[in-house]
C-alpha cells in the first residue's frame, strides 16, 4: 500500500476510534445521558470522560501508530479532529450550547495527547519489530 493512501486510510480510521473511545464507554459504564442539539451521545460520553476512554483512545493510538508509524503526532491528534467540527456543527444550530467552546477545545487538544502517546509507542514497536536485517560483512564475521 503507498505511503499516501495508508495516510488516508490511517486518518479515517483514527477518526473512527476517536468518535469510538469516546462514544463506547457511555455504553459500557452505563452513564447518565445528556441532551444534546444534534449529537446526544457525544456530549454523554464528553462529559463523562473516564478511565476507560483514556485506556481506549491509548489503545487506539497504538494500533494506529503500528499502522502508520511515520506520523504518530498527526495520527495521535487525528483521534480528537471530529469533536470540533461536530460541537461547530452543534453550535450552528443551538448557539447556546456550547458557551465555553474554546476551553471545549483545548481540552480536545490534551485529551488528544493520550492518542498521542499511545501512535508513538505503537510507532515503537512497529520499528523494533521491522527492522531490516543487517547483511553480513566481514567486519561482522567473527
């Protein structure tokens, strides 16, 4: 598969477990749902943030970065991309419901770092895993 179309590839589906991490721990855990304009089951599992969308969105990052270890920052932020543009989508139909949109923002922006960290560890081990095997010379004959 070209570099390119595994970047594409890599971007969707980390948008994919990124709207996943979030969405599947409300199933799970069962907790409380909230009212939302448009995405009600977005804004349950924003605001009920917990251990187990850490662990998913760490898990996540991990399976992308083995998928496209040359660029786990941008693969690790990709995870996260979806929730902005769906609270700007949520904004333009309730202006009221997102009042503190850009603290909302930011704190995408850390919770992406978990993404993060596990696209570079799964980069890691994509690279300890697939090194290329070094050729014999003589220097290495012993």
């Amino acid at each position: 598969m070209s570099d390119r179309i595994r970047l594409a590839v890599s971007i969707i589906a980390a948008i994919a477990l990124g709207l996943i991490s979030i969405i599947a721990p409300v199933f799970v855990l069962s907790q409380t749902h909230y009212d939302a304009p448009l995405f009600p089951l977005v804004r349950s599992g924003v605001e009920g943030i917990s251990f187990l969308t850490l662990a998913f969105l760490l898990l996540s990052g991990v399976l992308l970065g083995i998928a496209c270890p040359r660029h786990p920052l941008f693969i690790g932020v990709c995870t996260m991309a979806a929730f902005p543009l769906l609270a700007i989508a949520e904004i333009s139909v309730s202006p009221t419901s997102h009042n503190l949109w850009p603290f909302e923002f930011i704190i995408y922006g850390f919770v992406s770092l978990i993404a993060v960290l596990g696209a570079f560890i799964g980069s890691f081990i994509y690279r300890r895993t697939h090194k290329q095997a070094q050729p014999l010379t003589g220097a290495n004959v012993g």
